[in-house]
C-alpha cells in the first residue's frame, strides 16, 4: 500500500519505520534537521519494536498520491501541514495520530471529501536527535472511526497499521481522546522542570500537582457531560474516580503510568519540544481542559497555571526550579 506520513517526528517515525519494514511504499513528510538526516541516511528506530533502518522517499510535501494518510504533526501544526498537502489528500483516508483535542475537527475542515480516522499513540518513543527515533514504551495505538469513515474502512486500515504494530479499535474514539488527554498529564511538569516522567511522579509534592491537574481535568469532563472511554486497559469508570477521589488515593493513576513506561526515562513529548526550542503542544493538552472549562463557565486553577509555566519555560528557555513549581502551584 501507498502511504504518506505527515509529520515523521517520534510519533509519525514510528509509523513510517514499521510499515516500511512490512513491505508498505512510505513517504514521509518532514522538515529541518530530521529531513536531511532521513534523505542522506534514512530512518532509524529502535527501542521496544526491535531495531529498524529503512529508506523511504522525504520531502517537505508529499509528491505522489497515497491510497492512504498518516497525520502524526503536533496539534498546532496540522491545519498548515493538511493544507500544503491537501492536492495529494483530497478524499484520501486519513488517520489523525495527535494528542489533545480537535484533531478530527480540523482534518475535517481542511480535507472535508476524506473519511478520516482518529488514532491515539499510546506508545512512548523519543526523538533526540535527527534521523533517530527510539522507543521506550512499546504500546498499543488506538483507532476508531470519525467523520465519513464507515466500519469496513476502519477494519482495514486497523488491519494494516496492526500488521506492524499493535492496534486496539474503539467505537468511541471521542471518549478515549479525552481519557488520553488527561494521561498526557504526565507531559507538562517534565517540560517545566527539566526533570523525565518518572522522576516527576516519584517525587510526592510534584506527584499531587500531577495528579491535581487529572482530578481537575475529569471534573470538568463530568460537568460538561463528557463519558470517558477504554484506552491502555484502564476504563473510563476508573478514569472517572479520579475526579472523586482525594489526592491520595488519585495519584495511584500516575504511579500506574510510571510503572509501565518501564525504566528508560521517558522526557514526554513536551519536554522533547522544549529541548528542540519548539513549540509545544501545551494549549492542545491542558489547554484543551482550560478552553473547554471556560466554554462552560467553569474554573480550572491548576490547569491555567501549568498552561503558563509551560509558556514561561518556552519563552525564557530556563526550566524552572522544582521547589519553585512547588510554590507556584498551589493546592
């Protein structure tokens, strides 16, 4: 099968290494460093699907047309990156690999002839240097079906990501988007500190600032009538304690995630940005909780202040001290 992933950073390399590796003829979008990096010495993966190089044609826009599209973009850069593509696109099947909310919505916009699928990558990969992507929790991705996709689209393209890497299929790709939302928690105290995922949640003042933000966010979700759905074995009915629960008992959520991400210090997809002097995706992950609380004339405290660390730490470069985060987050 012909396929074009937008956007071959640690996500979109994942799913352009292993497919080329099946046999699939890939070409990948990409752009800088890690454009050079792929045309002179391909794409490397490695980590916890084996080790893979592959050669694959790279460009800053697709020149062929696919039969069908992989977006793994970050969330601010999709509008842009669909509508350089959009000629090779229209009415193409295309999964949206992205955090946070509104991926399908702006696909749709842009592509509104495509059936479009929704994909959540569950599995942690790092992308540090260019031309390199490592994998460092080797999870299943989530697919389910959005605007124009039917079940017999869904099936095969769950048929052929799954063939290179494992897949689960959801009938509420809604749902598990916004259970996904709030365990991309764990990414923002790593991109204000400096400090990787399990670091964060194994010290216990950051851990309840974590864990603050997730109770926050599944409060909101509950007000606004928001049902989460089943992703990485952890069901929307425990995703819903958490807003429930106190603190304590709350934060047995983040020690479950740290525990599977295994030992590899995972950074998070924030703080990789961070490092490359990127933006992140912030206002697409807790962002998402404070624009949708406001929407309903709710509070979302925690949530507005690590939104603005997050900035801070982006405008300035200087991550900031722990004891600091501490303060400057208050329960």
């Amino acid at each position: 099968m012909r396929i074009g992933v937008i956007g071959a950073g640690a996500v979109g390399g994942v799913f352009a290494a292993l497919l080329s590796a099946q046999g699939h003829e890939v070409e990948v979008v990409a752009r800088g460093r890690q454009l050079d990096a792929i045309r002179a010495d391909g794409l490397h993966l490695d980590g916890g699907w084996g080790d893979h190089l592959v050669y694959v044609q790279a460009g800053e826009a697709l020149t062929s047309v696919p039969e069908l599209a992989i977006l793994a973009t970050k969330a601010q850069d999709a509008a842009t990156a669909l509508a350089a593509n959009a000629a090779r696109l229209d009415g193409v099947p295309v999964l949206v690999v992205q955090n946070g909310l509104g991926g399908l919505r702006v696909a749709h916009q842009e592509l509104p002839r495509s059936p479009l699928l929704g994909g959540l990558a569950l599995f942690a990969a790092s992308y540090l240097e260019p031309g390199h992507v490592t994998v460092t929790g080797a999870n299943p991705t989530v697919i389910g079906a959005g605007p124009g996709a039917d079940d017999a689209l869904l099936r095969t393209v769950a048929d052929v990501v799954g063939a290179a890497l494992p897949v689960e299929v959801t009938r509420d790709i809604v749902g598990a988007q916004w259970t996904k939302l709030l365990i991309n928690h764990v990414n923002a105290l790593p991109a204000i500190t400096g400090m990787s995922v399990q670091e964060v949640i194994a010290d216990a003042p950051l851990r309840r600032i974590m864990t603050a933000s997730m109770r926050e966010t599944a409060r909101v979700a509950r007000r606004t009538g928001v049902r989460f759905g089943r992703v990485q074995g952890i069901s929307g009915a425990v995703i819903g304690l958490v807003g429930a629960l106190p603190l304590a008992l709350g934060s047995l959520l983040p020690r479950l995630l740290a525990r599977r991400m295994g030992d590899v210090p995972n950074p998070g997809s924030t703080l990789q940005s961070i490092r490359r002097g990127q933006p992140t995706e912030i206002d697409f992950l807790n962002g998402a909780v404070v624009e949708h609380a406001r929407a309903a004339g709710l509070d979302s405290p925690v949530n507005d202040r690590i939104v603005e660390l997050v900035h801070e730490v982006e405008r300035t470069g200087e991550f900031i001290a722990r004891d600091d985060v501490i303060r400057r987050i208050p329960l």
